[in-house]
C-alpha cells in the first residue's frame, strides 16, 4: 500500500510544471508590466485542517496590509468552503470562470472590499483549471495577468489539507503562511502539510501562525515542537510570523461579517493581526520567485498544451 508521501510525491511528478514555459500565442509583459509584475508577492495562507481560523486570518491580514498602504489581493481558492465573501460582509455574482465568457473582463470579477482590498472568488474555475483547454488557459492567463500590475501582494486563501489543488496554490506561491493552533490534531495536520511543503517546495519560504492562545508561552510551545519535529525530519528550518490570542471580538466580528480589525480595532486579535502585518512588509526580506505571472504559469500548467 503505497503511503501518503508516496501518492504526493507522485502527484506532483505527474504536474510535469516547466515555470518558465512561455506558451505560444501568450503576449509578453513590456519591461515595465514585467517589472511590475516581479515585484507583486503571492502568498498563500493555508492550514492543515480546517475550522482553525485561515480565512478570517488571511482576510483581516489583507486588510492590515492595505491600512499600511499595501495595494492587496485575496483569491479565494478555498473549493471546499469558499467564504471569504462572507468574512468580508459581501457578495460575488462574477467568479474566475466567467473570465471565459468574451465579454468579462477582470473588472467585472474583482469585488472591491473594505479599505480598498480586492477580492476574486475562484468558484468552479480553479477546481477546473487543469481541465481547461489550451485556448482557455492562454485566455485566462491574459485576463488574470492584470492582478500584477493592481496588487503589491497577493493572498491566496487556499483550502485546508494536502489535496491536489491545495498544494497547486501552495507550490507557486513565493511565500506559504501556515496557520494552527494549540490542539494536538491540528498540529499534527499542519505537520502534515510542512512535510508534503518540504518534499516538493523548490524554494521554502513557510512560516507559523498559532491562532487561538491565551498568553505567548502557549504560542512558543506550538512554534518549538513544530520547528523541531521540522528539524528533525524534514531538514527545513520554519520561521514563526506570530501568533493571535483567543479573543471574543472575532466571534463577533464574524456573526456581523466585519473583518476584526475594523470592528474592533482596538482588540488583541486586531492587534496581532497589524503586527503581522508590518512584520512581512518591514521586518523580512521578500523573497519573490517569479511574480504574479509565474504564479499562473505554474497553477495553468502551461507545459501541458
């Protein structure tokens, strides 16, 4: 019987992914899209399992990001439990596959939410993008690659666990937020996660987030068995990007479907999330593989006609 590392390992063989691949009819980026386009991070915000608090993170770290002047993105590529329109207090009629459809543009799918972040609801159509024909890859490609020159940075909120799609998006990604919390079961499902990362990731960039505690030795405690255990067996290092106390405020921020950190900005939650927030514009270096654009080579494998 073959194990999950097996089936993984074979799963993202079988991608056969070529980033650099430029398929034929695609335009080119002029030099100043281009450099515009290499500047824009793609972070994907991922959890092991879900019901631990990702989308809220990834939407009010969006938001946090924009207050600090960020022009920021959020791609719901949660298939399973797509919700970040609710988090937000909105509603998206237009999703990624109506970008087939002649006449929508990528002004028609984009949601504008609070505090000037976008938002685009993947719906159907990344479930289905390696389905998709060669034509409607290049079509969705030209229409997507416009988010490079809107966003500074891109948020990916992917869904939960080590599916195939999950760690399509995780994969491209420059950089991968991985976000637990104290119970034993999420641990270990987030280990999970690190090791399928460390066996494929050709550039490792993860780092924690511990939801859910009451005081920062509990935070400290998750980031040191994880940072070990990853030590141990993976032989990748893992950085903490910080961590978010159990407040209340998010439950009820949640039930009025406003992001925490503009219902109660003052909150604990809230403040982490800021803290987070100047952390990966200030306090790291950024480190960009390929941009937007390299991002959607990977996730329509354009190796593939």
């Amino acid at each position: 019987m073959e194990d999950q590392a097996t089936k993984l390992r074979k799963l993202i063989e079988s991608k056969n992914i070529k980033p650099d691949y430029l398929p034929v009819g695609l335009i080119p980026l002029n030099e100043r899209e281009a450099s515009e386009d290499k500047k824009t991070r793609v972070i994907a915000v991922t959890s092991g399992k879900g019901g631990v608090g990702k989308t809220n993170l990834a939407v009010n770290l969006a938001i946090a990001l924009s207050m600090e002047k960020q022009r920021t993105l959020i791609i719901d590529a949660d298939l399973g439990m797509a919700n970040v329109d609710i988090v937000l207090g909105s509603t998206s009629r237009l999703h990624l596959l109506n970008l087939l459809e002649d006449d929508v543009n990528l002004s028609d799918v984009l949601i504008k939410g609070p505090y000037g972040v976008n938002y685009i609801s993947g719906g159907s159509g990344v479930e289905k993008a390696q389905g998709f024909s060669y034509e409607e890859r290049v079509l969705l490609m030209r229409k997507l690659s416009e988010c490079g020159q809107l966003a500074d940075i891109v948020l990916v909120d992917t869904g939960a666990g080590i599916g195939k799609n999950v760690m399509d998006f995780i994969l491209a990604a420059d950089e991968v937020i991985l976000i637990t919390t104290p119970e034993p079961t999420a641990m270990t499902d987030a280990y999970s996660v690190m090791k399928a990362y460390s066996m494929f990731a050709t550039q490792k960039n993860l780092r924690l987030v511990v939801n859910r505690i009451y005081d920062k030795e509990e935070s400290s405690e998750v980031v040191e068995k994880l940072q070990q255990t990853s030590r141990r067996f993976l032989n990748m290092p893992i950085d903490s990007l910080g961590y978010i106390y159990e407040d209340r405020a998010v439950i009820k921020a949640v039930r009025k479907q406003t992001p925490v950190v503009i219902a109660s900005p003052k909150s604990d939650a809230a403040k982490c999330i800021r803290a987070m927030a100047a952390s990966l514009i200030y306090g790291t270096k950024m480190n960009i593989k390929q941009g937007w654009r390299g991002f959607l080579q990977q996730i329509f494998n354009f190796s593939q006609k």
